[in-house]
C-alpha cells in the first residue's frame, strides 16, 4: 500500500491528465460567476487554461512547466494589473472547489488541495 503522505498533490490528483482534467473543469464554473467571469472578458480562454496546467502541475510537486515556459511564476506580480479583492479569492478558491466536487475528488484531498491553495489566492489581493 502507498504511504499517502509520501505522494505530491500532483500525483494524488491524477498527475498531468488529474491536473488538466480540474483545470478543464475549473475555468467554465469560472465563466458561469458573476464575480469571476468579467476578469477573463476579454482572454484567450483556451491560453489562460494552459498556463494555469502548467503553474498547477508545478505547483502541486510535479514538473516545472510553467517556470520552463515562462521564468520563475512571481504570480502575484503577473496578477497585479487586475484589482483582486478578498472576494474575488474567495470566489476563485470556491469555483475550484466545486471542480474538484464535480471531479469526485475524495473530501480529505479535496480540503487539503483548497487548504493549499488559500495562501496563494489571499497573497494575490492587492485591493480592500
């Protein structure tokens, strides 16, 4: 038996097809919210999808896509010409959980991956 603890958030979600398939799923409960769906009006849907496999995949442990894509992730930086509020993280942290209920994702990861994920989406608040 595997040693849970031992595994990456990567591996645990299913590795690169886990990882596309959340954000597959993700990004069009994102264009379905009110709060969200403006901030992505005008972007290519189908770019942004990519580069968030890609900062996910290296972000849950697995390879370093998007830093060998694009330089180190400095998310907060690449986010700071949008006004995120504590709102918008928490709108964006409860779309990805539903993604990952729409998954089947067991309620233990499920917690642990928007556990994970809180810090970065409250760090890229730059608006009260």
């Amino acid at each position: 038996m595997t040693d849970l603890q031992a595994l990456t958030f990567y591996e645990l979600l299913g590795e690169a097809e886990g990882v596309t398939r959340l954000v597959h799923t993700f990004y069009p409960i994102v264009l379905q919210d009110e709060e969200l769906a403006p901030l992505f009006a005008e972007s290519n849907i189908d770019s942004v999808m990519e580069k968030q496999v890609m900062f996910l995949t290296q972000f849950f442990g697995g390879p370093l896509l998007f830093t060998e894509a694009y330089g180190h992730p400095m998310m907060r930086a690449r986010h700071m010409h949008f006004a995120l509020t504590p709102e918008l993280a928490s709108a964006w942290l409860r779309c990805m959980k539903e993604a990952l209920v729409q998954l089947g994702t067991e309620e233990a990861l499920r917690d642990a991956v928007i556990e994970r994920l809180s810090g970065p989406a409250y760090h890229f608040v730059n608006t009260p």
